[in-house]
C-alpha cells in the first residue's frame, strides 16, 4: 500500500464533515422517539402492539430473524472467504463485519421487545430446559455475538496502532483510546503471523457457526407442529436467506463508503461486479428453496397447511408474498443481469429492493401461520395490523444499527489498510517460506 492511500484511508477519522453529524443527530432523534414508544408499551402492555391471540408474535421477531440473518455478512465476506482464497474480498472485510456486529444486538433486543415482562427473560437461564429450542437459540445467539466481537476486533488491532501511531493531531482522549484499545501491537513480523493464524482458525470455526446459527433461529419455528413452519428445509432456507440479504447491504455500505470518502481507487468496480455475480448466484439459489418449500406443501395438500398456503398465494397475505417475490427475484435479477453491470447506482437499488423483499420474506414467514394455527384452526382465525408503537421502535432499531456503523466509521478505519500493506504481504510470504 502505497502512503498516499494509507493517508485517503486516515483522513475521515482526522476530519469530518457537517454532514455525517446532521446524519448522526437524527439518527439520535429517532432513537429517541423510539425509546420513549417502547417506554409507553412497558407501562401501557402488549395491549398497544398489534399483537394478540393467536398472532402472538408480530414485527419484533420479523426483525429478530432479519438483524439476524443481515449479521451473517460479515461471516460469510470474511471468514468464508478468507478460506476459499477470495483476495479481491479484502478491501470489503471490515464493512461486512461492522454490519455483523452492530446487527446482532438489535436482533437479540428485538426479542426483549416482544416480551410484556423484560425480567422474565432471566427464567431462560434460571429454568431453561436443553429440549426447548428457545434455548438453543439464546446459546448460539450469545456465542455468535461474542465470537464476531473477538473476530472484529483481533482484526483491527493493526490498524488501531496505526491510528495511534499516525493520527498525533487528534484529541488527546482519541490519542489515549487508540493506545488503550491497541493493547501494545508494534507492528512486528511475528505478529502479524500469529494474527493470521488465529484469523485462519476463527474463519473455519465462524463458518461452522454461521450455519449452526440461521439454522438455530429457524427451528425456533420449525420444532413446533405448526403449518407452514414443521418442515427441514426452513433451516436452510433461512441460511440463504441471511447471506442474501447480507450481501445486498454489504452493497449499500459499499456504495456510500465509496461517495462519502471518495474511495473510487479503493472500492472498484471490480469488487462491485465480483458482488454483483455472487448475489446473482444468491438469487437463483433462493428462488430454488422458494419452489422446493411451496411444491411440496402443494402436492402434499395437508388441510392444515393448504390453508396457511391458500392465504399466502390468493388471500389475506397475498400482496405482501406476490411483493416479496418480486423484490426478492424478478427485479433484482433483471437489474444485475443488465443495469447492474455498468453502474453502482443500479447495485445500490438492487441491494435495497433485496433487503426489502426479505424483510417481507420473514413477516410472510412468521405472521400467517399464527392467524391459521393447526389447533383451532376454524375458531381461532386471526388478524394482525402493526401498530404506530412497533413502527416506531422498528424503525428506531435500525437507526440504531446506522448510529453504531457511523459511530464507528468516525473513529476507525473502515478499509482494512494491514491486510493491504505490500510490507505485511511480504513478511507473511518470508514466514511461508
């Protein structure tokens, strides 16, 4: 890496314009209507969510499965990867992390927020029993969430002690955060080869955990008799599903990193085009998952199921499925097979319509089974709307996540400059041989 990048890459932690604080202040603005939405439902109940009997869970956990799955971006850019040898995945790493671990704390919140009793989240741990899956998912979420905070952050660690090192004109407290977080890293050869070796061990346990967590979130459903969840594809299904809408916002991340910091020799439109085909192979992919799950419940015509199938194809559910299936296929394909090619603009549009139709993939996922529950079926017919209150704190939840990234963003480099130093390549290369 030649200085003049290393500098570009710098250069937005030493000056920062007006614009990322007027982003970040209403960023805050809607935390805060947000907090206090979710201050009114702990004094008011449940009772002002859409939520009720049989719909007993609604947007929060439609969120909980997407934070979730928009998590595993960062696993599957840098650890998967990472293993299979991608080199044009560098200057992408840190991006895709930082969506990962700012993602996985709204996710596991979105549960706290399902939940009229907050306190009662400790009887997991008080009298949580292994044979409930609502367990398994509290262990895998944990684990996920402290094993990419570990990953991230032994990541960094080079490019803090260059912060601390380089950026002497800074505010003495960023100075003495840098040395503290940098825990002593002196740049020296054998360390970074003790680095990459930990790195190379984390990839092939993160990669294990990838799976091991969607797949988890997923049997939350699929472990009950209910339509439209009790089946072995869903786990997978939901995997896909979570790189999918990854990938996608690791394009938008990229997109703005690039016009923001104007890192057009950084972030090229080769990586955009390498994105570019891998979510191509994404969308096939799902589509493939879509008809194996809905041919089967078709021609198994079970009546329990035909009826949750029914009200997604031609009733209630109709337009959110038929909208979901567009944005999730039939538009992003036609994009990236021909707009995609030439313009980052056009990627951009695909990586937000992508997002948007897994979002709709999760509610049609989650809510019509409970308005049609196998017990009852005929009595128990349900409805849900969402309410102001949980549109509110959905909404507060992802300006959430963008406070964190700009957060982040403001004081850390967001390309990975170690990883693309010629000097690192070289010592790494003298100790291979």
């Amino acid at each position: 890496m030649v200085q003049e990048e290393e500098t570009l890459l710098l250069a937005p932690l030493t000056r920062t314009g007006r614009g990322l604080g007027r982003f970040m202040g209403l960023l805050l603005i809607i935390i805060i209507v947000g907090a206090a939405a979710y201050v009114w439902q702990l004094t008011e109940g449940l009772g002002v969510t859409g939520m009720n009997r049989p719909v007993y869970l609604g947007v929060y956990i439609v969120n909980f499965v997407f934070f979730i799955g928009l998590a595993h971006s960062g696993t599957f850019i840098s650890a998967i990867l990472r293993l299979v040898g991608a080199e044009w995945r560098k200057p992408l790493v840190r991006a895709a992390e930082a969506i990962t671990v700012f993602s996985i704390p709204f996710g596991a919140g979105s549960i706290l927020m399902d939940m009229g009793r907050v306190d009662r989240v400790l009887n997991i741990l008080t009298h949580g029993r292994f044979e409930s899956p609502l367990l398994w998912d509290v262990v895998s979420v944990s684990l996920y969430l402290f094993s990419s905070i570990v990953f991230f952050y032994l990541s960094l660690l080079p490019d803090v002690a260059r912060c601390r090192d380089r950026l002497t004109e800074v505010p003495r407290w960023q100075r003495q955060m840098y040395r503290i977080l940098a825990l002593g890293w002196r740049d020296h050869p054998e360390q970074y080869r003790r680095l990459e070796k930990v790195l190379a061990g984390m990839a092939v346990f993160m990669s294990m955990l990838v799976v091991t967590v969607h797949t988890v979130v997923s049997w939350v459903f699929g472990m009950t008799l209910q339509p439209g969840w009790h089946t072995a594809i869903l786990g997978p299904f939901f995997l896909v599903g979570a790189v999918f809408s990854g990938s996608g916002a690791v394009v938008i991340a990229m997109a703005v990193l690039r016009r923001v910091f104007h890192l057009e020799d950084v972030l090229t439109l080769k990586h955009f085009d390498y994105m570019r085909q891998l979510l191509i192979v994404l969308t096939l992919v799902w589509l493939y998952f879509m008809v194996a799950e809905y041919l089967t419940t078709f021609y198994g015509q079970m009546v329990e199921e035909m009826l949750v199938f029914w009200e997604k194809f031609t009733g209630a559910y109709a337009l959110p499925f038929w909208v979901m299936f567009m944005l999730c296929f039939a538009v992003p394909l036609a994009i990236l097979l021909t707009k995609g090619k030439r313009s980052i603009g056009w990627m951009v549009a695909a990586g937000l319509i992508i997002n948007v139709g897994m979002w709709l993939e999760r509610y049609v996922v989650v809510v019509p089974t409970l308005t049609r529950p196998r017990l009852l079926s005929e009595l128990a017919m349900g409805t849900y709307t969402p309410t102001w209150v949980e549109g509110v704190i959905a909404a507060a939840c992802f300006a959430g996540l963008l406070f964190l990234y700009a957060l982040f963003v403001r004081f850390f480099p967001i390309i990975p400059i170690w990883e693309r130093s010629e000097e690192v390549e070289a010592y790494l290369h003298e100790v291979e041989e």
